[in-house]
C-alpha cells in the first residue's frame, strides 16, 4: 500500500511540477441549474478595530473587541522592521505569521475555538534571530464556532468590492441550496484557473494570495486555489477552511466546509448529485486523468491538517 501511494504522488509530481501531461483529461461535468430559491445576495463580514478592549505598548496595538466573532486585529507603531507574529491556541497549535510594519490594522483569525490564546510578537534583532517586543494572553469565547471560516483574514482576503465576490454572487444566482453554490463555485475554478508551474518553483516564503489576481490572471498554485474558493464561498456565508498541511511528504493547500446536515467536509470538493467525493481544487485542475490517481486524491489518510486559517 506505500509503494502504491508513492508511485501515485510521484506521477502527480510529474503532472503537477512538471507541467507534463500524463493522459487525457476527463471534462468536469457543469452543474445544473436551479431556481435561485436560495437567494444569492453577497454578505461580506468586515473586520472592525472597535477600541473597546485593547492591549499594546508604543510600538503595537492589539485590538480584541470583537474577539467573540472570531478575530483579533493588530497594527505595528514603530520604526519598520522585519516582525513575526505568533498565535497559540487552546489546542496547543501556534501560528506564525508575518506581521506588516506599515501602521496598518490586520486582521488574524482565532480558529481553535472558545479557550485562552497566548499572542506574541517578536522584532528581528539579526540574521534570523527574533526577540519578544511584545505578549498578551486572552481569552476568548466565541459567539459561533463558524465565524473564523465567514471573516475575512490575512490569508483570505476580500471585501464587498472584491471582484471574486461579485461572481460568486453570480454563480450562486441560480442556486437552491449551498450545495448548489459550493457545486458552481468548485466547477468554475476547476474549470478557469491554470495552475502556475513556474510560482510554485519561485514563490517566496512570505507570500499570501490576491484572490483578484488569481481571477485576473487565471493560474495560481494551491495556496491561490484555496484562497479563491475560501473567499468566494464565506461571501456567500458558506464556513469555509483554508488548511495547510500535507499530503505524504507533499506541503499543500485546500479547503473544507460545512454542510447543512452533513457537518464539516474535510479535504473537499466535489460533488456528483448523490455523494460528496474528498477533493481538492489545485489537483482537480492538474491531474483529472484517471481513477487510480483520483483514489489516491481521495483517501483522506493522505491528508495531514496542521493550520487551519
């Protein structure tokens, strides 16, 4: 059984960073049309620095206000320097994320849950070594457990003019149910965006997806993928998870969501109107050509979630 896994991941290797095809594609099926029941009305939730409940010191603000949707926002004060912030939650994950020094807020999601997260940033001092500037402990209670997956964040970028939200707003017009929305939002992805060989063997530590972009240019890697999709369907109040973490030896992005009546749909999607099948986008876009490969997409004890975002 791992020597079969091996040899699957090696030929999606050879399709995916390679750019080398290793067989006909098979046409993803476009989903059927409803009677927009639904409704399709974008609801962009906006991260808002309050000023009710705030922490920091001369060089960092820290604003908690709206920690109970499932955020918090940050802004560097002093002289710009190369910053590192850190998120350690409840479940004992720590987060670590590249923090602007532009004087700007930014926003960064609480996705452990309701408990106590320890928050700290830490100011190069050189080469690669970092000391505290500052440390904060809060506790946090959540007043709905999806909030961090409708927000906004770092990672997953948008607001109510962003050009992704609008089409989802149109995919979703004809829609009657969420798995309608998730089922058009998945094909046109699929369906219109490339993956860029040439960014995922140059794309620097650091960067963070232009959902925008992404549309723009029509390719992107697996972190641009799941960005795209985690915007397009939180706009349309659909939870969504960007995760990160691995697939054997393989660091990868995808996406998984929550599903009326089903729970949370890990490493999804794709759905043939009777079952949903464990997917992701990037290797829907890549390596459609058979169903040896999309057994090994589909096992589930190939994914290792470390973030969720």
């Amino acid at each position: 059984m791992k020597t079969h896994f091996r040899f699957l991941l090696a030929l999606f290797l050879s399709v995916v960073l390679c750019g080398c095809s290793a067989g006909s594609l098979t046409p993803i099926q476009a989903p059927a049309q409803g009677n927009g029941t639904r409704g399709s009305t974008r609801r962009v939730l906006k991260p808002e620095a309050g000023g009710a409940i705030t922490y920091g010191n001369e060089q960092i603000t820290l604003d908690a206000s709206h920690s109970d949707q499932g955020y918090i926002m940050l802004k560097w004060l002093a002289p710009e320097n190369k910053l590192k912030f850190q998120i350690s939650g409840p479940k004992n994950n720590t987060y670590t994320y590249n923090l602007p020094a532009d004087g700007e807020w930014h926003t960064y999601p609480l996705t452990e849950g309701s408990g106590t997260y320890t928050l700290g940033v830490f100011e190069n001092v050189v080469d690669n070594q970092y000391s505290q500037a500052f440390a904060q402990a809060l506790t946090v209670r959540l007043a709905n457990d999806f909030l961090p997956f409708l927000y906004p964040n770092e990672y997953v970028s948008f607001d109510s003019t962003t050009r992704a939200v609008a089409l989802a707003e149109e995919l979703a017009e004809h829609s009657d149910t969420d798995l309608d929305v998730i089922s058009s939002v998945f094909y046109y992805v699929v369906s219109n965006i490339d993956y860029d060989y040439d960014k995922a063997q140059n794309v620097q530590s650091g960067y963070l997806p232009d959902v925008d972009a992404t549309l723009a240019e029509g390719k992107g890697i697996c972190f641009d993928y799941a960005a795209l999709m985690a915007c397009m369907l939180r706009s349309q109040q659909i939870p969504t998870r960007l995760d990160i973490g691995y697939i054997g030896d393989v660091y990868h992005a995808w996406i998984s969501i929550w599903v009326e009546d089903q729970g949370w749909v890990y490493n999804a999607i794709e759905f043939d109107g009777t079952e949903w099948n464990m997917m992701d986008p990037t290797f829907t876009s890549t390596a459609r050509q058979g169903d040896e490969l999309k057994q090994y997409i589909n096992n589930e004890q190939d994914y290792f979630i470390k973030y969720s975002y």
